[in-house]
C-alpha cells in the first residue's frame, strides 16, 4: 500500500511508521517538526518536512503518489499548553485537518486512519469509558480533536470519506528495538518524567492535585503500550481496506493507575527512591480516565501484548539510559 503519514516523525506516528514499513508498505511521511524528529522516521520511509495547512505542498504529494491511506498525527497535544493557547489547537488542529480533507477529496483519496484522544469525554462519572459515553471535552485540546472527529464524519457522509478514528488512552514505552522511542522537548508527559529522577535529570516529582476523588486522591490514567497502540493502527487499516464500516474504537489497556501508583512502580522498577511533592491541580484535567477497550476488541481482533505496566516502563528505560540526550546524537 502507498500511505501517507502526517506528523509520521512524531512520537507516536514515527512508532506507526516503523510497523507500516515492517509490513513492507511504501511510506511517505510529512511532518514540520515541531516536535517531531527526522531521525525517528524508519528507512525507507519517504520524508518530506512540511506543513500539513500547506496545500500546494500536499498537492504536490498527492500527485506524486496515489495513495491509497492517509494517517493523520500532526497535532498539538498538550492539555496545559491548550488552555493558555486554544487559538493555536483550534488552528493548527482543526485548519490543518480541513486542508488535509480537501486535498484528499480533490485526489479521491477516501480512506483516513485519525488519531484521537481520550480527551474528547472530559470528566465523567463513567468508571470504564465506553465510545458511546458522551463526549464533553474539559481543555481545547480536547474540543480540538472532538471537532475534528465530527469534521471527518461529515466528510464521511458528503464525500464517502471512510475512516477509523483511534481515541488514545494514555500512551507510554517505545519500540522494543530500542531505535526509536519519546523525545519532547521539554517533557510533560507522566512516565516519562518520572523516569527522569532515576535518570538524575530532576530531583522531585511534583504531583498536580491529590485532593480529586480517585482511590488515593491522585488523578488515574490507563496506560496503553505504543507498540500495542501501533498495532492497533494497523488493524484499522487493513478493517478498511476490507470495505468495513467507517467508525470509532477506544484504544487503552482497561486498567487505571493513580498518579502515585506510577511513581510508586518506576521507584520499584529501578530502586530508587523518587521524591514527591504535592502541587495544584493542572488546569484541564480530568480525575480519571480508564478505557473500555471491548469494541476494538471485539471487531478488530485487537490484543494488547504489553498489558503489564513494567513492559512500558522496561522499554522507556531502555530507550532513554541508550539515548540520554533523545535523538541529538543519532546518526
Ligand atoms: N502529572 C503529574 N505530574 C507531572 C506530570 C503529569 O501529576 O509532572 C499527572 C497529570 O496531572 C495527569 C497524569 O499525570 O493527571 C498524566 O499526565 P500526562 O501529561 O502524562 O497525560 P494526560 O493524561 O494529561 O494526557
């Protein structure tokens, strides 16, 4: 298959990518590096730096290639950044989107593979979220890729644009070949931060909020491996090209763990102790979020190989002790 990927060198797409070209599919990746990395796209994959809102750009891709899929990455995702900035999510987020759909309805490319997130159900009373919970976004990031969802199921309806969109749970760990991995600059996410006190790169863990209604006061999160996540894409993929219903599947690994209970997981994993304080509640944040992941299941045949929390952070721990400085040093 010829495939597109947009924000194929981030850190999730750079993960997709590497399957894609496991599978021996032909990849082009568009990515404006932002936060992504060159060095984290997989030979032979294709990589063109650019703006997905850059529409000369994609129509000369789109000419060059006859795609037969696109996977759209290239967002902005940080709730805390989203709500001091939410021009700049519904922009790059929703305009980006848009363009990208015209051009691939200008080139009868009908098959998009959409990166989503758990953000989209804000706070809900529901313990295990299932895709037909309501969707009540609590931060513009959140509101960004609602809107960008409903967006593609329009385009579904008017221009037989098919789709499968992907509402990602909390994604953690990197490829077990050690080649690719996270690198934010700087990081926010939970797992990776953590790591980095064992890593001698911060002393303390500051915990945002341990006053919200979950088992010790601490926010919850289900964690889903991104070599699980990756596969997951992949069965997407192949479901559509199947000529299966366009629809939305909810990717996490079903298990909440509490803020405290990761830090208390990588001090054992590693053996050192990893000093805590307590902060403000982040602006933003649901208490919890915990996927039911029945349907993905179910439909796709999707099983998740890396269930146990010390997989994801074995293989986060390997990625950073071999690639202290991320991807800078990578040849
Ligand atoms: N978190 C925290 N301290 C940190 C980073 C994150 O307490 O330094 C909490 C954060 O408030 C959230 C959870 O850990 O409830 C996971 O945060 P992350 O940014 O990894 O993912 P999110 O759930 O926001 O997408």
């Amino acid at each position: 298959m010829n495939i597109l990927v947009v924000g194929g060198a981030g850190y999730i797409g750079s993960h997709i990518v590497k399957q894609l070209i496991d599978s021996n599919h032909k990849v082009v990746v568009l990515d404006n590096l932002q936060t992504g990395h060159a060095k984290a796209v997989t030979e032979p994959a294709i990589f063109i730096k650019g703006n997905v809102k850059d529409k000369p750009l994609l129509r000369n891709l789109f000419t060059e290639t006859s795609f037969d899929v696109v996977f759209h990455f290239a967002a902005n995702s940080s709730v805390e950044e989203s709500m001091k900035d939410p021009l700049l999510y519904f922009d790059n987020n929703v305009s980006g989107l848009i363009t990208l759909l015209e051009v691939m309805n200008e080139f009868a490319v009908k098959t998009i593979i959409f990166s989503s997130t758990a953000a989209v159900y804000g706070d809900t009373s529901e313990k295990v979220i299932t895709e037909d919970n309501e969707t009540i976004p609590k931060n513009p990031y959140g509101e960004s890729k609602r809107m960008m969802e409903k967006i593609i199921q329009w385009c579904h309806t008017a221009y037989d644009i098919n789709y499968v969109v992907l509402r990602y749970f909390n994604v953690a760990g990197a490829d077990l070949s050690g080649a690719i991995g996270e690198d934010h600059q700087p990081e926010t996410h939970l797992i990776p931060i953590v790591l980095e006190v064992p890593l001698s790169k911060r002393d303390f863990i500051t915990i945002f909020g341990n006053d919200y209604d979950t088992k010790d006061g601490t926010t919850v999160r289900d964690y889903v491996h991104v070599v699980d996540l990756a596969n997951a894409h992949l069965l997407a993929m192949n479901y559509l090209l199947e000529g299966k219903e366009s629809t939305i599947f909810n990717v996490g690994s079903s298990t909440g763990f509490s803020t405290l209970e990761i830090i208390n997981k990588v001090e054992e994993y590693t053996q050192k102790k990893i000093p805590v304080k307590y902060g403000n509640r982040r602006e933003g944040d649901p208490h919890s979020l915990i996927a039911s992941s029945k349907k993905i299941e179910s439909v796709l045949g999707w099983k998740p190989q890396y269930t146990d929390l010390n997989s994801i952070i074995d293989s986060v721990w390997k990625w950073h002790t071999t690639h202290p400085t991320g991807y800078e040093n990578d040849v």
